[in-house]
C-alpha cells in the first residue's frame, strides 16, 4: 500500500469516527490526491481552526480558486461549520478531510 493510500484510510477513518459520516472513497481519494505534496508535511497536512491566516489560506485558495466560488461571508461561515463539525477540540484537523467536506457542501463534486 503506498502512503497516499495510507493517508486515504486514514482521512476516511477520520470521516466516519470524528464526523459519523461514510466516506464517498472515490471523491475522497481525487481531493487527497488535489491537496498535492501538502498530505506529507506534518504542518501543511493539517488546517488549524484557530488561525485567521491558515482558515484565510482554506478561502482563498480551496473555496475561490479551486472550487470557484465567489467571495462571500457565506464562505467563512460554512469553513466555520466545518470546523464546528469536525470538532473544535480535534487538534489534527487533516486539510483533505476539510476540503473533502467543504467540496460535499457546496455540492462541487463535479470539479473533480
């Protein structure tokens, strides 16, 4: 098993065991695989809930370049929602695991 797969196991896991959501596998692997070299820097694998600059990075970046969408405070509200699901107190909030539900909110699937 490579250590993307690895990763994928893992993140779906995450899904089902922080979140109690069944993993769609097929969109969670092609956002794994979206989120580049990113999934194998300890830092850079993960989203920080408490950092402006890091849920900044998550907006502009994820929701308006990837995803296309428009700026809006609708944005940071659903980023918001996220976190709040993901669960405050989760310290290890793995980034595909977040643009893998922000990606399922925004019902884009399409882009990938």
């Amino acid at each position: 098993m490579s250590k993307r797969d690895e990763l994928i196991v893992k993140y779906a896991a995450d899904l089902k065991d922080k979140i109690g959501e069944t993993p769609d596998m097929d969109l969670l692997t092609k956002v794994t695989i979206g989120c580049g070299p990113s999934i194998y820097n300890a830092d850079a694998s993960t989203v920080s809930a408490s950092d402006a600059s890091e849920l900044a990075t998550v907006k502009n970046n994820f929701l308006i370049k990837k995803l296309g969408l428009s700026d809006s405070p609708e944005l940071d509200k659903a980023i918001e929602e996220v976190m709040e699901q993901y669960g405050k107190s989760n310290r290890n909030k793995y980034r595909a695991v977040v643009y893998y539900l922000l990606t399922k909110k925004f019902n884009k699937q399409s882009i990938y």
